[in-house]
C-alpha cells in the first residue's frame, strides 16, 4: 500500500506541475490580536476555492500531505500549546483510498502564544499544506508567514497573571467558527449526527433526521395516543379539526425553535442537564407516565377540565386554539428529558453566540417531531369510527398503558443513580419489569380482564404470536436477574455496578488496571467503572497518575442518565479486546456530567464558558467537556497524553467494536510517538 500511495503521488506531482503553476486554490491571509498583555492569538486563515479542499493536520499514515505549521524559535515569545483547528470533514478520499480530514470553504488555524518582551517582537513560520478536488491533486505548497506584535505593557515573565490554558480563548474559537466548513452536531444519548460542510441544508437534514429518532423515544412515543384522544373530540367539525392538526405542529415547531433557543442562550446548557437529571422534573414525569398508565387501563379519563373546555369553544375565534398549544406545550416538557441530548450540541451553539446553523437545525428537528403529531391529528375521525366498546382500540389502550408503565420507570434510575440512593437496584427494576410484562401477556391471552373491556370468544393469531414474544422478553428479563448484562435493552437499565451479581460473562481476572492507579481515587466509594475496571473520576487526579506512571489517558464523559454510554459499555466496553487495551494501556479518567454530589468548596470553580459558579461533581464535569471541547453529549471519549493534550481526534457514539479498536490503538502509537520525541530531544 505504501508503494501505491508514492508512486501515485509522484505521478500527481509531474502530471500536475504546469497546473500547479497557474492554479491557486487555496489563498492564505495571516492577523493577530493580543488577548491580554502578555498573550496573543496567531490566525492562519485558508480560503478554499469551490471544489477543492485542504487536508487537516491529522492524516493516516500513507495518506495525503497534511497541513502543518513551523515557528521560528525565539526568546521574545512562547509558544502555547498546538496549533488549533476546527472539526474538519470526513470522508473517503478516491485519491488516497481512505478516509481523511479536510476542509472546504474557509478555515481559520489559531496558534496561542505567550509574549516574553516589552519591545516589539515578530513571530515567523512556514506552514506546508496540500489540496485536492474530486479528480486532481496539487504538489505539496510551502508559505511563509511573520506576524508583528507589540510587546507587553504592564506584566512581566513570571506575574500570576501571565498563566496562560493551553487552548485559544471563547472570544477565537468563535471567530473561527465563523469561517469553519463544517458545524459537528453530535446526540450521545438519542443519536450520533454530523453536519457535512458549511451547508445549512445538511445542517437541517441532519436535525431533521434527529427530531424523526426523538419520535420513538420512551419519552415521545406514548404521547402519540393521548395526542389523538384530544382532537378526537373536534371530530364532529373536520374544518376545526383540520385547522387544529396544523395550530398542532406548528406549536411544537414555534416552540421547540423558539423557546429551545432562547433557554439555551439565557440559561446555557446547564438548564438542559438540569432538566434531565435533577430527581424533581423525573420524578414529576414518572407520576405523569403513572396517570396515564392509569388512564389507558380504564381507571379514569384524562379529560381537560370542563371550564377551560367551554371558554376555549366560546373563543374558538380569538383564542380557541389555547388548548391545542397547551398540548403541544405539555408534548414538549414531558418528552425534552429525552430529546434533550439529541439537540445538545445545537442548544450549545446558540450559548456561544451562534444563531443561525442551530435556528436551522431546531428547526429541522421540531419539523420531523411535529409531523407524525400533527398527521394523526388530522385524521382523528379514522380511530373515532372505530368500536370503543370490545374493539381492538381499547386492547391497543391498555398495552399502551402496560408500555407506558414500564418506560415511566426510566425516571425514577436517573435520579437514583446521579444522587445516589441506591434505592433501585438493577434486580429491583427488573423485578418491576417482569411483573409488568407478564400482567401483559396474560392480558393478551385474556387472562386479566379490565373493568371497561369485553371478553375475548377466542384469542386471535395475532394475540397469541405477541403473547408469546411478551412472554419470551419476560423470561430474557429473568436472565437479567442472575448477571446476563441484557445488551439490547442496557440504555434503559440500572447499570450492572448496581448489581448484586457479577456479569456471568465476565471470566477476566478482577480489579483489572489496579496497577494502573497511584492511589485511592477520589469519589470510589459511590462510582465505579463496569466490568470491574478501575480509574478516576476526578480530571486532575487521574492526570497527575498518567504522568507518573507515563501513561495515555482515555477521558470517558459519561452520565448516569446517559442511555448510549450503557450501550456503549455493554456492546464495545465488553469486547475482550476493548477491555484488555484499557485495563493495560491506559489511565482511565470517567467524569460523571450529571452527578449531584457537591464538592468541598475549595474544590468549586468558576466557568471560563458562562462565568457561573460549579459547585458539584456532574457541573464542575460537564463545564470541562464544554469550555475545553465545545461540546456537551455524552458519551465522548477523549484520547489524551500526559500534558492533557489530544492524541487523535475524540469519538462519540459508535457500537463498531472495530471502529473503537483502531480509536484505541491510533492514541497508543500517537503516544508512543511523542514519547519517543522527547526522548530525543
């Protein structure tokens, strides 16, 4: 492969040479600016012509050139940290046969340095990139660049005020948003979604596609009755009912476009981990998911109340529709502990000054979430003609109920596992279950009969083929009970450290990386990593191990709440390879973003992101990811060697065992490669 990919180069390279002296698709403009006294910001800024585009800095071996940057040494300034540079695209490259990452468009390089005189100083540098279209490549092209920068003006080498981070500050990053190609919308919890190029069409087709997963949610998908019986009573009048569906969808588009925005520019992405892990709201969803239960097995009727109902019809001209809003309203709140990590990652643009690329997204997404909502909304009449009394609608109500049951559960393991009640343990929740399911399959086989439900003459083929995968699920549930770790269902269960039994797929040796720890980990007594691994859960202190030991580090941000980090740890964390690389390989650091525990207040920071106070584990967690990674999905893993800086780009949701594999083994041999440098040097 290596011979291929230099004998195509070097035919790239004659082939290319008298095009190469008259094309120039890449222009390059440099600037810099001083952010404090002592320290300045370098912008490398590549304008791409249309078609063609410009390799990252992180390419496979054997691949194309990649972009990289020289500085000139000198004792005038400092240079701090990497060069940075936005998410990139990638794809499979025809030229090079794999995948790489590149830019299109414009792209802005930021190179942070610490500035060590009063006088005036310039920094100079060469960068060498390379470039593409569909069917060409150009020779690798080298630019010289000098900045002039003024000297500092009050601080002096040495000052508490010199401390510099290692990564460009909010006000450059977002600078270079704006000229990036490519706008990375990632779900952790629902879905894993990335915005090809600067296009706001994919930008909108990928939240389009994330509001159609929001819709099979456990949050959402049982609200799709409850939406039907309210405009089952404007059947008589198809014109209102008809207008209503349409009020319907464009209310939950209004609002999730709207509000979404305006939470996450006022009240940033704290508001939205609050929301789906404080024990208030869940809590108040689980009795709701309890009163429709309820509801739907014939205990009651959810009716609104007879007042509003009246006030509402006598206003249908000026303000009728109050009530078809409320209900959008009410769709929203309930369902947004679940859809809220899909559109995390658009909610945290809008908190860093972007508007448009997450308007358009929302928007996308509220789009699909309102369609099927407002679909059966219109055509109410078809469920309404139906048998009530007898007929399958009622049998479809109260399996809805025996669903809604079970999901409503999902509430109450949130709560539990951020504050650590230990009061639902994955036998407990299982046990549940297993109940539930079997009061549903004998339902089915008419065993249970409900007060406003007709028997059952004979049980039909259909009743009888779900009764018996009802029962076949009960007993899988059963197995769960004596350690099977369930993979299918993982994201909706208590995790398997909450259990009494060990995993009875786990043969490996216990306490597996205990050799990689320098000492007790701060927080073991209440979290703890699966399959009997064993890290950190404190940033600080498993970096200072990584060092010490001379170790990469694998950063997990996970969340108790968090439904892909389970999948991901019953499906990829499981795999033997998986498990032997990070028991040996790596320092493990696990920050819980949604962990309630509070922190000494010696231990309280303050945010570089909103400015606000942290003063629990999961706040102090999930404000690292997003000040330092701009982004808050979870799960994301974070690659890392001893001075806390990225050995190959992060990766988000993905069940590809091998995928991770060669994620894992890619930090390894980047890690062996610096430590090899410095060794020389």
């Amino acid at each position: 492969m290596k011979e291929k990919h230099f004998i195509f180069i070097i035919f790239l390279l004659i082939s290319t040479t008298l095009y190469s002296q008259i094309l120039k698709p890449v222009k390059w403009t440099f600037s810099a600016n001083k952010t404090t006294d002592s320290t300045a910001n370098l912008y490398l800024k590549a304008t791409i012509d249309k078609g063609w585009h410009l390799y990252s800095q992180t390419i496979p071996p054997d691949g194309p050139i990649p972009t990289s940057f020289t500085f000139v040494k000198d004792n005038n300034y400092q240079l701090v940290g990497k060069v940075y540079e936005p998410k990139g695209i990638e794809e499979y490259d025809p030229n090079f046969e794999m995948k790489v990452i590149y830019h299109s468009g414009t792209v802005t390089f930021i190179q942070k340095i610490k500035i060590l005189s009063d006088k005036k100083i310039t920094v100079k540098g060469s960068l060498t990139f390379m470039c593409c279209d569909n069917a060409r490549c150009l020779p690798p092209e080298d630019i010289d660049f000098s900045f002039n920068l003024e000297g500092y003006a009050k601080t002096k080498p040495g000052n508490k005020c010199d401390t510099v981070s290692e990564s460009p500050n909010k006000d450059s990053i977002k600078e270079a948003k704006k000229d990036t190609a490519s706008v990375a919308l990632v779900n952790s919890d629902n879905s894993d979604i990335t915005g090809k190029g600067s296009s706001l069409w994919w930008i909108f087709i990928a939240g389009f596609l994330a509001g159609l997963a929001g819709v099979i949610t456990p949050c959402v998908f049982p609200m799709i009755p409850m939406t039907v019986s309210f405009f089952i009573r404007n059947t008589e009048k198809r014109s209102k009912a008809k207008t209503q569906a349409i009020f319907y969808g464009l209310s939950i588009i209004i609002i999730y476009t709207g509000i979404g925005l305006i939470i996450s520019a006022i009240l940033g992405p704290s508001f939205i981990n609050w929301l789906s892990t404080h024990w208030l709201p869940n809590v108040l969803f689980f009795l709701l998911f309890v009163v429709f239960a309820l509801s739907f097995f014939g205990l009651f009727e959810i009716v609104l109340p007879s007042s509003l109902v009246n006030k509402s019809d006598k206003q249908a001209d000026k303000g009728g529709y109050a009530g078809t809003f409320f209900m959008a309203l009410t769709l929203v709140l309930v369902s947004f502990s679940c859809t809220a990590p899909i559109v995390g990652a658009l909610l945290v643009e809008a908190a860093t000054g972007e508007v448009i690329e997450p308007a358009v997204g929302m928007f996308g997404f509220s789009l699909a979430f309102a369609l099927p909502f407002t679909f059966l909304a219109f055509f109410p009449a078809l469920l309404a003609k139906l048998p009530k009394s007898g007929g399958w609608l009622n049998s479809v109500k109260v399996i809805l109920g025996f669903f809604i049951l079970a999901l409503g559960m999902k509430f109450l393991v949130i709560p539990d596992q951020t504050y650590h009640w230990n009061l639902l343990s994955r036998e407990i929740f299982l046990s549940f279950w297993i109940i539930i399911f079997t009061f549903m399959g004998l339902y089915l086989l008419g065993k249970i009969k409900l007060s406003h439900g007709s028997g059952l003459p004979h049980i039909s083929i259909f009743r009888l083929i779900l009764s018996i995968f009802v029962f076949v699920f009960v007993i899988y549930l059963i197995l769960g009970l004596f350690g099977s770790p369930l993979k299918t269902i993982s994201g909706l269960l208590p995790p398997q450290t909450s259990s009494v039994f060990k995993n009875i797929s786990e043969t490996a040796p216990t306490n597996r990386n205990k050799f990689n720890l320098c000492e007790k980990p701060k927080y073991a007594d209440f979290l703890h990593l699966p399959y009997d691994l064993q890290g950190y859960y404190d940033y600080e202190q498993g970096l200072a191990c990584a060092k010490k030991l001379n170790k990469p580090v694998f950063l997990d941000f996970n969340g108790h709440g968090c439904a892909k980090c389970k999948e991901m740890e019953a499906t990829v964390w499981s795999d033997a390879e998986v498990l032997k690389k990070l028991s040996e390989n790596f320092v493990i650091i696990s920050l819980y973003i949604d962990d309630k525990t509070t922190l000494p207040e010696s231990e309280w920071v303050t945010s570089t992101f909103d400015g606000k106070v942290k003063k629990t584990i999961g706040t102090k967690n999930a404000d690292l990811q997003t000040a330092r990674y701009k982004i808050n999905a979870q799960p994301y893993y974070v690659l890392l060697d001893t001075k806390g800086e990225l050995l190959v780009l992060p990766k988000a949701y993905d069940l590809n065992v091998d995928s991770f594999v060669n994620f894992l083994e890619g930090g390894l041999k980047e890690f062996e490669k610096r430590s090899e440098k410095i060794k020389k040097e």
